[in-house]
C-alpha cells in the first residue's frame, strides 16, 4: 500500500524566544527539520513527503534548501490557523488510498522501528498512534473550585507521532468544523466514530518546543543512540 507523509510544520514557534522559527534552527550543522525528514527518508524511502510550511516561511524554507539541499519534500503546502487546519490542508495534496502518516516537523528523532511500526499497523487496523508511559506524577486541577487531585499515571500515555491512518478514512474524518478538542489526529479520527490503536512510541521522539528541548536536541545528534 502506497505510504504517505503529511509533515506538519505551520507555526512560527515562539515559545522558543528567537527569531528563527524553530523548525529552522540550526542543529549540529542543519536545520532542525531536515534532520526529521531524513528520519522518514531511511524508514519509508518510496514515502511521498508534504510538508505545510507557515507561508510567512516559504522564502526562507527555499533558501535553506539552497544552502543544506533538497529537504525531501515533494509538496509544499501553506498552513492554516490550527494544527486541525494545517493537516487538512496537507491531506487536500493526496489521493484517497493509502496510509499517510501525520508527523510534527520538530520531532527529528523517532527510530526507524517506531515508524515502521505505525505505518504497519495503521495499514492493518486502519490508525496507529504511538504513545509512552507518562514518567512525572500527575495532579488535576480544578481551577473553578480551587481543588487539585493526584491521578493514577498507570492509566495515562503520553501521545506521539506519527500517528497514521487509512488514508480515505482520514480525509473524511477531517470533512467537519474545526473544534477546539481537536489538539491531534487521533481526536478528530474518534469524534468521527472510529477506533484508535495504540502502538509502542519511541523515548527519544522528543518534540523541540522550548530552548531547553534544543539543547537536548543538539545532543541528541551528537549520541551514539541515535543509531537506528
């Protein structure tokens, strides 16, 4: 089955605090981003890749491009004001069979075998999300009332990408109004009734939000364990 790649990188990132936006920030010699595609190049070499830009970006994106080569990506695709939009918007660029895969463009680091493994069961089950045990204690807080609450952990996940679908059931999942609850993929696939597989996710599928994160990036690429 034809495998595809939405690769979502419409915001300018400022909680970073610099100017360049943080998909762009120079890793160990490249920018941030393209150390995610090349990610997804190894795993899924036939993969078509879209990547949704920020078209405030796009100038900058082909200058990059210019200096570091090609990023891989056979669509270029603008935005939109929510996640929710940017993906529908990368989905519009792709036929109606196959697994597509949706992936945040500043995760750079999800091994070999974690893709592989999301595409394989999204190919069999329909949807594939890859998550991981949340490792911190979790509170609830009741902001209303002014009451918090300790949480059993060992029945939360933290969610990854990339999560995967069939392709069709995607696209017609994404045919709906915009709501708030719909912070990922996987949200807006079970608002439309169906079912979400839950695959093994990757420890180092880090997603660079903050300087701190860039820091453990840049060593990151300089481990041995990013061997895949």
């Amino acid at each position: 089955m034809k495998q595809y790649v939405v690769m979502v990188a419409g915001g300018t990132g400022t909680r970073m605090r610099q100017t360049t936006a943080k998909q762009f920030l120079n890793v160990e010699g490249l920018p941030l981003m393209w150390w995610t595609l090349r990610r997804f190049k190894q795993a899924l070499p036939e993969a078509e890749v879209t990547l949704v830009l920020h078209d405030s970006l796009f100038e900058e994106f082909a200058e990059l491009e210019t200096k570091h080569g090609s990023a891989g990506a056979r669509n270029l695709v603008p935005g939109g004001a929510e996640r929710f939009h940017s993906v529908k918007a990368g989905l519009a660029m792709l036929p109606d069979a196959g697994v597509v895969g949706i992936h945040d463009a500043v995760r750079p680091f999800p091994s070999v075998d974690t893709i592989r493994r999301c595409y394989a069961l999204a190919e069999s089950q329909g949807s594939a999300v890859p998550v991981v045990p949340v490792k911190d204690s979790i509170r609830r807080v009741d902001h209303m009332n002014k009451m918090n609450q300790a949480q059993d952990r060992s029945m939360l996940m933290a969610v990854q990408t990339p999560q995967c679908f069939d392709l069709a059931t995607l696209k017609s999942a994404f045919d709906t109004p915009y709501r708030p609850e719909f912070t990922d993929d996987a949200s807006v696939m079970e608002a439309a009734g169906h079912d979400i597989h839950l695959c093994e996710g990757d420890s180092w599928n880090v997603k660079v939000t903050t300087p701190e994160d860039l820091t453990i990036a840049k060593a990151f690429v300089r481990s041995a364990w990013l061997e895949a």
